[in-house]
C-alpha cells in the first residue's frame, strides 16, 4: 500500500478550482440535480471563495516538506511544484483515493494484546476489555503523579477544614507561632496521642490557682453584665465531679446508696442489676471467678465486665 | 443399578457417541446392534468410534465393553467417571496418564475432527470425579474442520466451553491448541495436539431458563494456516470482514500462522524420516449475541484443495449469518449439548428458546428419542412468547435430578 498522504489535500483542492473556472460535463449533470434539488428544497448556498483559500493556503505552505521522511516523496514533491503550474490549464487530475483496512489502523500492542488474550486456552470472548485495561507505562506515570497531587491537595483541604477555627486571619495556610503549635497538637491528638501538648504536669496549687483566676474572671465578667443589663450566654454547668468512684466506706454495698439504714436503688442500679447475666457473664464481684481479691471493690470499671 | 436392568437396546451406528455418553451418564448398560450391518465394505464400528470408546475407557473406571466379531455389535456397561485421576493409566494402545494427563493417542486413519470426541468428552467431564484432563496427540489429530462435517477446535472452545458457564461452570475449563493441524491427504490424519482441562465438576447442572436471543454484539474468530503463507489468512479475514462488518462493527478476527506438523514416515534409506502433514487453512467464526447467546461457523480448505482463501471466507460468514438467521437462543452445533446438560440438571423444569429448524434437525429429534429411552421425561415445545418473526420454539425439559454420581459418593 503506497501512502500518499500529503497529495491528496492538494488534488482535491485543484478539482474545485476547476470546477469554478470552467464547469466540466460532469458537472453538468450535477448542476441539473441541483436545480431539481433546489426545487424541491431550498436552494443550496455554495460557498466556493472560501474553499479557494483554503487551498490556496495549503499549497502555499511548504513544511509539510520536512515531515515526509522517504525518499520516494521527495521526487513526488518535485513534480508536485511543476503540476501547480499546469493548474491554470485545467488539465483533468488525477485524484487519488486512498483506501485503507479498518483493521489495519490499530495499534499494533493493543492488537497484539488482544491476539494474546484471545487465543489462550481459556473459553472466553471478552478480548478487549482486558487489553484496553492494561495501562501504557507513560500514562501511568503521569496518572500516579496527578494522584500524589490529588492526595496533597485533599490533605490540605482537610486541614483547613478542622483548623479554620483557628485562622483569625484565614490567609495563610501553613499557621505560625501560637496557631501554629494548636494546629499540631490537634493533629497529634487526631493521630492518637493520649494528651494534648497543653495538658501540663504542674503542682496542684498552680492547677487550682488557675481555676480560681478562670472562676473569678468569668464571675466578674458576668457580674458586670448584669449590673449593665447585658444578657449572657449561660454559664456552661460545671458537672461534679465524681468520675465514676462511688464513695463506700467499709462494708458498703457495691450497688445502690446506703443511707439512713436503707438501701437506695436508682433505676439505673435496677437496670444493671437485670441487665448482668447477659452483659457482663462473669464479671460483677469476682463471684465464680474464684480470686474474689481482684473483683472487689472495682465500682463502676469492674461492673462493666469488659 | 445398571445390573439388574436389562439393557437399553439401540440399533445402528447414527448418535452412537451420544447414546454413549447417555449411557455412561445414567449408568444404563446399552446394546446397540446393527452398525453399519448394510455395508459390504466396512461393516461393523469405525475407527473413529474405536478412537472413542478408547476414550471413555480411558476417563471412566470400571466400564465394561464387548465387540462382536464384526463389528456390528457393541455392548457397552458404563462405569464411573473417574476423569484424570487414574494413576494406573489405561491399558491398551498409546493411553498412559503423564503429569496428570490422560494421553490420548488418535491413529493416522482417522477422518473426524478432534471436536468429534471433545464435544461428547465436555459432556462427561463435568460430573467426573477428579478434574478431566486429556492430553490429544497422535497422527489422528484434526484441529481444524473437517469435511466431514466437525467444528474445529476453536469454535469448541469459544462456542461450546462458554455454554458451561450458564449451567455453573466456569472454573478452571481450558482448551489449548499445542499444535495446529489441518485434514491430511484424503482428509485422514493429522499431527495436531490439544490439550482439555476442565476442572470444575459439579453435582448438578444448573436450571437454565434462556429465553431471549438478544441481537448479535459482537463477532471474534480465528483465521488459521499451517503449514502454508500467512496471506491465506489475511485474504479470509479480508473478505469475511467485508461481510460481516457492515452488520457487526464489533467484528475482529484474529490470524494464527502455524507451521506443519510433521509426522515420522520411516522408509528403508532413513529410518527418522518425517513428513509434513496437515496443510491447510480455515475459518471459526463466533458471534455473540447481548444476552450471551453464541453462533458458529466454521469453513476450512478442503483436503484436496483447489478452492481460494476469499471464497472460504466468504463461506464463512455467509454460514455464519446463515446459523444467525436460525434464531432461537442456541446453535445448531450447540443444541445437543445444552439439551443433554438440561436433561442431567436437578428436578426442575429448564426452559430453552430454540429455532424451529434447529429443533427440526433429525439429530436432536433422535437426542429427544434416546432421552425417553434412557428414562427423562419428554420435552414440553411450545411457540415463543413475545414478536417472534422466526417461529421460535421454547422447549421445557424436566432435569432427572441423578446428576454426578461419582460426586455423590466422593
């Protein structure tokens, strides 16, 4: 098969330039289906100055020249520029078709792909999918770095989600100073660490010192307001704190409150009463267990039988 | 079981294979007489024939088989399918297991194509008791099709095998052609080696209810030649392309060049003479319908030769288009196949949309027969539902429910 690329767009361009000098018979015949088709329909708006330039354009350009590699073009060529002078005589042209195989114009790996993939032993018809999946070595590469990109600009984005309480000024992404060490410590808290960077170990007569200052300047703060008739949000409740330890003396009961000779049951010491054997099997005061030490006095951790 | 019953009684050599495998599939003995009895020249069982029961002896333990004299009459008492698990290996000529393969040797006369005995063997396989794997080689072994009428081997495995897959099977099914071979001189022998795996047995087949042919998606196939130029099977793709493309754009057709297989010929001068055999090229065209149903056609040079590349292609997919316009939801070459697996499913009624002449064939009517007589109940047949411009018709089989006996006691 001779491939004769680049001809083409000059021959059909010379058939129409021909056809506007002087019509040949042929087209004749294709005026009267014109005319009959423009009786019928509306007539056809031919735009023929346009195509000229077009094709003049196309042969004034000279680099296609270099693109052509054989050497068999380069004569071509030649005889190319002597035809452009004959063009005015309205000589009939040869116009070339090229005809070429569908199946011959697919890449040659995917082909071979497929050849392979159709023709193992297995019984199965779905060739292609398979040998498209298979991703070229290049478009991987530029895949995986648009990927790490993405990954990047997603882990910003949410940084800046969970963090934007601390941007006062929200120009920056990467914070500074103080914002800046907030900004890590709820990330280490995110990541698992067990306190945050400002939970400080300190004697407890700092610890209370501090609370008494926060107290006293809340309270004022509030006092204030009333007296100037501002309405404050409402003091957040300070729960007591008993953290879970039951305050037994000797003796006492593991479940309920004894007070004043009795044995007070709430309706949640109801519910974990009910509520044992299926929970918590084998937890409870050691009972079964057998090392009756260890259950003992455990309050709430120990019932829980986790 | 098969003791106490008298056995089944058959006459004449037509669906021998299948009444065989009928047999070794419900465990009734068979006695079937009169083969070829009418023929002055070749009286009795074929080699062909020979070359199977070989087979089944060979993948099944404890079958019992007896040949009268002339040939004409065979009596044969189905044993267990054990497939490839035979260590021992079968006696007899050039059957031995070696990596797990049964080997299967085809002597030099034979005429048939290998899909003669892979598409009886796909039958028995999936109730086999280990995985089947068989190994075909010898100077008998025709990849390609036949004038006598056989599939080649490509359109077994992407025709026939994909079928398994509706009834559950899947896993582990392989048909790799080792070496290509056309019809020899005279259209006897071959050199070609194929290799079967099929390693998913099952207790029963599934219920099939395939009612809806769907409309051609997509068309694959195989252009082979050995032994001669490449070109024979650019020109066969070339003109069945011209055909069949405008209808299907989804149309590839691969081209599989092979060298001839050569055969040893010893003559007195050199005793490690060989020759070259099996020259020739073909066709296997498959298409495949939306809803997965699949339609064949295979054309190869004759033996004799004489006819072009363009005018096999052409052929090709004219009967390519020819088996299409049958309609129903199965091939001609396929319908006994899926009528037997439907016969061998669990207790339920499977229903088949089939062409009406596909279901007209004298070979399927004779299946329907053999079935009663081995004990399924008839088919059901009625008209298609829905616009059905072909005639289809949608057959009801009722499965027997026995399934892989081996299997049960495994």
């Amino acid at each position: 098969m001779v491939v004769k690329r680049k001809r083409d767009t000059s021959v059909v361009s010379r058939s129409k330039k021909a056809e506007e000098s002087s019509p040949p018979p042929a087209d004749n015949a294709q005026d009267i289906f014109r005319k009959y088709f423009e009786a019928q329909f509306e007539p056809i708006e031919a735009a023929p100055v346009k195509a000229s330039e077009v094709s003049e354009s196309e042969e004034d350009d000279e680099d296609y020249n270099s693109e052509d590699l054989d050497g068999e073009s380069d004569s071509e060529e030649g005889w190319d520029g002597l035809s452009e002078e004959e063009e005015d005589d309205d000589e009939p042209k040869v116009e070339v078709v090229e005809h070429k195989d569908a199946s011959a114009d697919g890449d040659e790996l995917m082909q071979k792909q497929a050849r392979k993939a159709f023709l193992n032993g297995t019984p199965s018809l779905d060739v292609l999918a398979k040998s498209t999946s298979k991703p070229n070595s290049e478009k991987d590469k530029e895949e995986d770095a648009a990927d790490a990109d993405n990954l990047k600009h997603d882990l910003a984005l949410q940084r800046l989600l969970k963090e934007s309480h601390l941007l006062d000024s929200a120009d920056d992404l990467a914070p500074t100073g103080k914002n800046r060490l907030k900004a890590l410590d709820l990330r280490m808290q995110e990541l698992g660490a067990k306190t945050s960077l400002y939970k400080q170990k300190m004697p407890d007569a700092h610890r209370r010192g501090i609370n008494a200052k926060a107290a006293s300047k809340d309270e004022k703060r509030r006092r204030e307001a009333k007296e100037n008739g501002i309405v404050l949000e409402r003091p957040s409740k300070v729960s007591k704190s008993n953290n879970g330890h039951r305050e037994r003396g000797v003796g006492g009961s593991s479940i309920g409150k004894f007070s004043g000779g009795t044995l007070n049951l709430s309706k949640q010491d109801l519910f974990s009463m009910k509520s044992t054997p299926s929970r918590s099997g084998r937890g409870g005061r050691g009972g079964r267990s057998g090392r009756g030490g260890r259950g003992g006095r455990g309050g709430k951790g120990s019932r829980g039988g986790r | 079981m098969a003791t106490q019953q008298p056995p089944l009684r058959f006459t004449s050599h037509h669906n021998l294979l299948h009444r065989l495998v009928l047999s070794t599939l419900t465990g009734r003995t068979v006695h079937i007489s009169q083969i070829r009895a009418s023929s002055p020249t070749n009286p009795g069982l074929a080699p062909h024939e020979i070359s199977f029961l070989r087979l089944i002896e060979a993948v099944t333990n404890g079958s019992q088989m007896e040949i009268s004299y002339t040939g004409t009459i065979l009596v044969y008492k189905p044993g267990l399918i054990t497939g490839s698990s035979t260590t021992s290996g079968a006696s007899g000529t050039g059957n031995s297991a070696s990596g797990g393969f049964i080997r299967q040797e085809l002597p030099s006369n034979c005429t048939r194509g290998l899909s003669y005995y892979l598409i009886p063997l796909c039958l028995l396989a999936p109730f086999a008791k280990a995985p089947m794997k068989v190994l075909f080689t010898g100077p008998g072994v025709i990849t390609s099709s036949t004038p006598t009428g056989d599939m080649s081997v490509d359109s077994v495995r992407t025709a026939i095998l994909p079928l398994f897959n509706q009834f559950g099977m899947f896993n582990n099914v392989e048909l790799r052609i080792l070496r290509r071979s056309n019809p020899g001189p005279n259209g006897r022998g071959g050199g070609g080696e194929v290799q079967f795996v099929f390693g998913h047995q099952i207790r029963l087949p599934k219920t099939l209810h395939l009612m809806n042919p769907g409309r051609i998606k997509r068309i694959r196939g195989v252009a082979y030649s050995v032994g001669v130029s490449g070109s024979n099977n650019a020109r066969m793709i070339e003109t069945a392309r011209g055909i069949l493309n405008p209808m299907s754009p989804d149309t590839y057709i691969f081209s599989d060049v092979a060298s001839a297989p050569l055969l040893p010929a010893p003559d007195k001068n050199n005793p490690n003479a060989k020759k070259k055999i099996g020259l020739g090229f073909g066709l296997s065209l498959v298409a495949e319908s939306s809803t997965g149903c699949l339609f064949s056609a295979d054309v190869a040079s004759p033996p004799s030769g004489g006819e072009p590349p363009e005018d096999i292609g052409k052929k090709c997919a004219f009967q390519l288009l020819e088996t299409v316009s049958k309609g129903g939801c199965v091939a001609p070459a396929a319908a006994s196949t899926m009528l037997t697996l439907m016969t061998m499913g669990s207790e339920d009624v499977g229903r088949l949309q089939i062409g009406r002449d596909v279901i007209a064939d004298p070979n399927i009517i004779q299946l329907a027969r053999d079935l009663a007589k081995f004990g399924a109940p008839g088919w059901g047949i009625r008209d298609a539902a829905g616009e059905n411009e072909n005639g289809d018709v949608i057959v009801s089989v009722v499965g027997r429910g026995i399934g892989n006996v081996g299997r049960k006691v495994a």
